[in-house]
C-alpha cells in the first residue's frame, strides 16, 4: 500500500538507553472509550509484579489522562522538558505497584503547533533518561493521526484493544491496515474488552484476522478476552487498579494472559534509535492517501 520511503528506511525499532536495552509496547486502538488506559496501566503493574523495570508513558500528548485514572499527581509534564535544566527524569512520577509515569503535557497551543521541536528536544533529554527500563509502556491516543502512527511504528509490539462495538471494530481495522501498510513485521495482539465471553472475544479476534489475512496479507495475534467487569469500573472510580486490588479476579488474570502472550512473542528488531528519534522519522512517512 505504501510507500514513498523503501523498506530500509524504515526505522527499526530497538530502543537503548545507557546500554539497556527495552522494549516499547504501544497500547492503541480505533475508537476512543475502549480501554486503553485500562489496559495500559494494569500491564504496566503486573509487569513490574514480574520484576521488570517499567515506565508507563501518557503517549496521548493533548489528552492524556493516566493520572486522573491513578489519581497520581505531577508537578511536571513532558511539556516542561522545553525548559532549561528539566530532564525526563525530573517529570517522571512513581505510581502505584512501583510503576514509574511519565504524564502527558497539558500542553499550550503554541506548544503543540511546535511539535517536532518538542519532540526533538524530548528526544535528546530521552538520552539523558537515567532510569534503566525493561519496558515502556505507551498509552497512545486513539485513532489513524499521523501522531499516534508515528508512536505505533515506533514501537517493538502493539495491543490493539477493540470492544464488541461494530464503530470500535471498524476503525480498529483502520489501525491495522495503516500499520501493514508501512511495517507487517510489528506483531499486533488483538484484545478483546467488555465481552460477555471468552468465546465472543476469539470470535471478534478471528473475524478479524481473517479479514486482515484476505485483505492485508498479513495477520494479527490474539491478546485475550477481558470480560465487561463491574469491578473495572469501581477500580477506575477509586483510582485502585485492579491487578493490585484484585489478584484473584478473571480481569486479573485476563492482563496476566496478555503480558504473557505479548512477552513470549519477539518484537521488531532493530538498532538503537531512541523512542522519540524514531517516532520524528516516522513522522516523515508519506501514507498513500496524501500522495
Ligand atoms: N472490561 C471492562 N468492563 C467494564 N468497564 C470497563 C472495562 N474496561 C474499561 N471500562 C470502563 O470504560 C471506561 C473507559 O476506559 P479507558 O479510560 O481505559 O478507555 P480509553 O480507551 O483509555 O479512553 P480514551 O480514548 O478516552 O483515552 C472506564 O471508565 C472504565 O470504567
Ligand atoms: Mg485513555
């Protein structure tokens, strides 16, 4: 479908920082409302309950809302690293399970229509992060802007999170062909949220690899049903997620299910461009619909 830039220079996607490497995994999906936060920060805890070092980012630059859902709260956002003498690591808050986050900016205007200046300038403070990571955790917006693009290219795996809602299934195939249309080797786990079954989530998921095999020639991983739960809802009412609240519940179990699948796939390989430095040369793809 694709491309003005051949195959090699597409950037690949191992991240580094001070000799470590890690592993993004961006959190998506086609519709707004579907769970992304949800899933994003219940990953990202149980994955630091596995030991692993783990930064939740608030990769939804205008809208983020991690910290509203943890009821943490940053003095910073990445916006303040435009100012002299504050590093990534100043903005960086402790959440709950250990999880570091980075918030989203609550952005002005003239910051947001300066975006690859600050993106470049988050991407040289990435260099300086101090924090070792074994995985990023990105909770990006919803939807095909060429922002959230730019953040799934730059990324070793992607969840792609649908509910049974026809909108939500729609756009998430959206997602995925301009995905495949750049780079079909980011391996993409469907999951399935608010089902009422484990069977309507696979069914969800095999409908849609199906549809991507036939018209994409690629194909999709299933990450997993996570049943419509009123015991997610209160636990983003109080602000307690529920991996730590409720270790013993279905929902729990649901993310461990997923962080393993996700982990027992491999990612993208790649060299050692930076997250940010990545996602600035993603940002210079030129799609097929802007040709
Ligand atoms: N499995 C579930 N069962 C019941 N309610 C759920 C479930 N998953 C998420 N929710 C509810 O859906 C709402 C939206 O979830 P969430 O904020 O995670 O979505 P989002 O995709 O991040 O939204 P946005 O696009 O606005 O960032 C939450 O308030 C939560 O209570
Ligand atoms: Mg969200």
């Amino acid at each position: 479908m694709l491309q003005k830039f051949g195959n090699s220079l597409i950037p690949k996607n191992q991240g580094q920082t001070n000799g470590k490497q890690y592993e993004v995994i961006a959190v998506t999906s086609g519709k707004g409302g579907v769970g992304k936060s949800t899933v994003s920060v219940n990953m990202a805890i149980n994955l630091q309950q596995m030991n692993r070092k783990v930064l939740l980012m608030d990769a939804d630059i205008h809208l983020g809302n991690i910290d509203l859902m943890l009821g943490t709260r940053s003095r910073l956002t990445l916006a303040d690293v435009l100012k002299d003498g504050v590093e990534l690591s100043d903005v960086v808050v402790q959440g709950p399970g250990n999880i570091d986050i980075l918030p989203a900016s609550s952005a002005s205007l003239d910051i947001i229509e300066s975006e690859d200046t600050f993106l470049r300038k988050l991407a040289s403070a990435f260099n300086r992060f101090e924090h070792d990571y074994d995985y990023i955790i990105m909770d990006t917006g919803a939807g095909i802007a060429r922002n959230v693009i730019s953040f799934l290219l730059s990324a070793q795996k992607i969840v792609l999170v649908i509910t049974p809602d026809p909108a939500s299934i729609t756009d998430a195939y959206a997602v995925i062909k301009v995905v495949c249309s750049v780079n079909k080797d980011i391996p993409i786990f469907l999951t399935a949220n608010m089902v009422n079954s484990a069977d309507e989530g696979e069914i969800l998921y095999k409908k849609m690899n199906l549809m991507v095999q036939k018209f994409l020639d690629s194909k999709i991983q299933f990450g997993g049903s996570l049943l419509r739960d009123d015991l997610i809802i209160r636990s983003v009412k109080q602000q307690k997620p529920f991996v730590l609240h409720h270790p013993n519940s279905g929902s729990t179990t649901a993310i461990r299910v997923l962080n393993r699948r996700v982990l027992h796939t491999s990612g993208v390989e790649g060299q050692h461009a930076n997250l940010f430095e990545r996602m600035l040369q993603n940002k210079k793809i030129q799609f097929e619909w802007e040709k």
